[in-house]
C-alpha cells in the first residue's frame, strides 16, 4: 500500500478480506505474460489500468497465501480468480485497489473508486430511484455532485458483489441506496447489501460484500 491511500482502504476492510491499493504516479509494474496478452490490443490507458488492477489483486491474494496462479478474463470483464478465492478490482484516475477473500468465508465481494464529478445530473434519471433522487435534489450543488458519487459507488461495489452469484439487478435504478454515517445499506431483488465508504479528496472508494454464513 501506498501512501495516503493506505488508510482509504484499510476503512473498508472487514475480518478475512485483504486488500491492497496504489495510487498510479507512473511509477513501472508489471504483471504475468499470460495476463498482459489479456488486453494486449487494448489501448494504453486500459492496458495500465488491467496492470495496476492485477498488481493489487495479486499482492492481496498474497496476503491469504493465494498469489500462486493467473487471474484471467471472463467475458464480462470480471477477474476470473482463483480457485478458491473471490474478489473484486477496481481503477480510476490515478487509483487502482482490490479486495480478496476465501471463498469459504465470502460469496461475493465489489469494491468501486469513482472520481467525483462524473455522475452529473443528466445520468441522474439512469442511475437513481425517485428517492434518491430527492435526496440529491435538496442538497447544495457542492455535495450533490459527492453524494451523488457515492451514491453511484455503492451501487457499483453491490453489483459487483452480487455478480458470482448470478443476483445483479439489470438497471442501478433497482437497486436503492441508504446513506448511513460513513456506511451504507443497499436494497434490491437479491436482497439486503451492507457496505462502508471512504472519501479522500476527490476519491470515493465503496465496499460490499455478501458472508458465506
């Protein structure tokens, strides 16, 4: 870990996750060959972005004696992890983390960075319920456009989480997001998501995760 970053995702980690993150200021990582060819003909900004992600994933499936095998590539896009072993990966500007846990202990994780400033209002009606809307409606244009993103976050880090087990709503709009402290709780078809969120800056990183008992 690295850095500020450090205490970010270290008030998102729960007993039996590990995690680690990286703030990107160009410094060179590498991963496998077998992983790199994964995005080979993807653009530079993807290719470092899949670096920096599986850098991360890696050193957090260190954390658990798990680093020992290629993280690959589904067809949707998700790490395809291993045996064993779930997680979650995320990156944004400047900002790259992952979480991983045993999958005896969890069955699904969803870890998200955003920006703030890249939800505007247009997305609102795509995005958010009528009450989260309202929410977002009375607050000053300042915390609108944060809350917003955290709103967006936590949405995010729930889909990814229930993604394994086949429970990802279709639209973010069916799933609702309450605000709680620096906590959330997430309503959907699936059911009851609890998750915890962090600000640093113009970074929000949300977290989510689904206990196997």
């Amino acid at each position: 870990m690295t850095g500020e970053g450090q205490s970010l995702l270290a008030r998102l980690l729960m007993p039996g996750v590990a995690g680690h993150e990286m703030d990107d200021v160009g410094q060179p990582v590498s991963i496998a060959t077998e992983e790199a060819a994964l995005v080979s003909a993807a653009g530079e900004k993807r290719r470092r972005d899949f670096t920096l992600g599986r850098w991360c994933a890696h050193a957090a499936l260190a954390q658990l004696g798990g680093d020992d095998g290629v993280i690959g590539l589904s067809k949707s896009g998700a790490p395809l992890w291993p045996d064993g072993f779930c997680g979650s990966i995320t990156h944004t500007a400047g900002y790259a983390a992952a979480m991983v846990a045993r999958c005896a202990d969890f069955l699904g994780l969803g870890v998200d960075a955003e920006r703030v400033g890249g939800v505007t209002q247009k997305l609102w009606p795509r995005l958010f319920d009528a009450d989260e809307t309202a929410l977002l409606a009375a607050l000053s244009p300042d915390l609108q456009m944060r809350v917003a993103t955290i709103l967006f976050s936590a949405k995010e880090a729930c889909f990814k989480a229930w993604s394994p087990l086949g429970a990802a709503p279709q639209s973010f709009r069916d799933i609702h997001v309450a605000l709680r402290d620096d906590g959330f709780d997430a309503i959907s078809a699936a059911g009851l998501l609890t998750g915890r969120f962090a600000v640093r800056d113009d970074l929000v990183l949300t977290a989510a995760s689904i206990p196997a008992r």
